[in-house]
C-alpha cells in the first residue's frame, strides 16, 4: 500500500518559465548544417546574455560537437574555458573541477547530456537551453529546475525543437511541465 502525496511549490513562488523555440522557419524543411548553425548562434546570444547558461544535449557525442563548436564562436568572448562540458565519460576529477567552476561562477556555458540533472547546484545558472526533446514532463522540469537557484527568482527554460516532430513534442511537454502535469 502507498500513499500518494502532492507538496505544492511555497506560496509567492514564481511559476516556471519554460519556451519552445522552432529551428525551423515557416514552410522550411528540416536542413541539418543549418538547424546546427542556428542552434550554435542561439546558445551563444543565450550564454551571451546570462550568467551561466547549462545546454542540455542528451548524447555525450552531442554535448562534445556543441562545447567545441560554442567555443569557437566569438560570442563569448576569447576565453575557450567560459564554455565546459560535463558528463559521465569524463574523469571524474574533471568532472568536480567543471562543477566547482560552475558554483563558483566562472562559466558562461556547461553543456550537459544527463549529468547535471541531479545534485549539483548551479547557483549561477540563469537558464537552461534543451537541445531537443528532454524525454518526458518530469526530466523537463528537474531540468529548468537547474536554473533560478535564488530566492524569488524563477526556473528559466527553453527548449530548441529541429524538425517538425520535435517541435509538437516540445509544446506538449512545455504545456504539461507548466501545468505540473508530471
């Protein structure tokens, strides 16, 4: 036997902000190189503009070609270490010098396949960017849930959707993450 219990959020709690946005123009067909080179400016004006912004990328290969290719961009200034990965094929020594990094606020961006859904707190993280579908209500929100770590302020979230599925994905689980339909 159990029993089933619902802790709303504190009263005076900001709602989740969490929003979809399209790779894809209107009328556009998906076109990989550039969805990709959309996705690469998008995460750079976010980084650009936040504290620290964590991007979820769901495959360590993903997380890997995004933290190179970010990088690269002159968004973020000269310095290449303002952007980390972090995820579970990394030495984990690595790993607790990427996370002190974070807590410590010297990251623009720490793109992240799973590894920083749980149990690190990003006291900076302004935002976080899901690069595609997060994979159910729940992983969305504990994701967002990484972001707005202060005192009266709220989860930001986005997610980027590249093709057509994607984005009727995304605004499901957006609207169901927003309801607390978990």
């Amino acid at each position: 036997a159990c029993r089933v219990i619902e802790a709303p959020p504190p009263a005076g709690s900001p709602p989740v902000e969490l929003e979809v946005v399209s790779l894809l123009g209107p009328d556009e067909a998906p076109h990989r190189g550039l969805i990709y080179r959309r996705l690469l400016r998008r995460l750079g004006r976010e980084a650009g503009r936040n504290r620290t912004t964590v991007v979820f990328a769901n495959t360590r290969a993903l997380t890997e070609k995004i933290t190179h290719d970010l990088r690269q961009t002159q968004t973020l200034g000269d310095d290449p270490e303002a952007v980390r990965a972090h995820h579970s094929a990394l030495d984990a020594g690595r790993r607790r010098e990427v996370e002190a990094a974070l807590k410590e606020g010297r990251l623009r961006a720490v793109v992240t396949s799973t590894s920083l859904e749980l149990g690190v707190d990003i006291g900076t993280a302004d935002l976080t960017v899901q690069v595609g579908l997060p994979g159910g209500v729940s992983r969305c929100l504990q994701r967002v849930g990484r972001s707005g770590h202060r005192v009266g302020v709220a989860s930001r979230g986005v997610i980027l959707a590249a093709t057509p599925a994607e984005l009727a994905g995304a605004v499901v689980t957006a609207a169901a993450a927003r309801d607390g339909r978990v």
